[in-house]
C-alpha cells in the first residue's frame, strides 16, 4: 500500500462519516506490526480526530454560506423574526388587529348605524309636524291666485 493510498483514507476519514471499523482497519493499515491495544488506541484517536475535523468543517461551511448571504443582501431568520415583531409593535400602537383592521371599526360602525337611526327618525318626526307642501292649503295660496 502506497503513502498516497494512506493520506486519501485519512482524508476521507477527516471529511466523511469515520465509523469504528474503518477506524480499526484504518489504524491497522497505519501499523502493522503492532499490538492490539496500540491499535484500538490509534482507531480511537482517528474516530476523534475525524469528529473533530468534521465538526471545524461543518462550522467553517457555516460561516461562509452567512457570509455570502450577508453580502447578497439575504435575510436572514433572525431579520425576519425582528421585523415581524416590530410590525405586531406598530399594529398595537396603532390599535389594529393581526388582520389589518382597525380595533375600533366594529365599535365604530355600530354607532354610526345609531346616529343614522336618530337622524332618520328625527326628520320623520318633523315631517309630520309640517303639512305637506303643494296640497291645497288655503293659507299657502297667493292673493293674486285667487281672484280672477
């Protein structure tokens, strides 16, 4: 077995999922000759070498995809969630509901209906108090009508 083949499964082990047995073939491909007990100590500090290693990569990946969003102007999560909170703020203060409209509008509405109600009835009143105009009042005819 060639370096080149050692340093290509020692590579994958850093990036790919080290299971115990590529460890223990891994560790034994690395020292042939040696003990049991070397062996299995060697797997055990690939598997944690290769956790590690995954998990620096795994957080360096991280970092770079929020950098490249940051500098596309991406959203992220955490912009969302604040301008959604500031937005139920402004509605609060504004007296409005989660749909839009106003707290008030219903209260509103039912007082106006009220108020067309008093008007309505008001002008009825008054309407019949005053006799209808254009009948045949005598009072309301004009003196030169009634002559000649």
């Amino acid at each position: 077995m060639s370096r080149l083949d050692d340093m290509r499964r020692t590579i994958e082990g850093a990036v790919g999922n080290m299971t115990p047995e590529r460890a223990q073939k891994l560790a034994k491909s690395f020292e042939p000759n040696a003990a049991k007990e070397q062996v299995a100590k060697t797997a055990a500090d690939i598997l944690e070498w290769s956790q590690r290693n995954r998990e620096r990569l795994t957080t360096y990946i991280r970092g770079e995809i929020a950098r490249q969003m940051e500098q596309t102007g991406v959203a992220t999560r955490a912009d969302l969630d604040a301008l959604k909170k500031r937005v139920r703020e402004l509605e609060r203060a504004a007296g409005m509901t989660a749909s839009g409209r106003k707290k008030a509008a219903s209260a509103k509405r039912s007082t106006a209906k009220r108020s067309t109600a008093k008007r309505s009835t008001a002008k009825r009143s008054a309407a019949s108090s005053t006799p209808p105009s254009g009948g045949a009042n005598p009072s309301s005819a004009s003196p030169s009508d009634s002559g000649s």
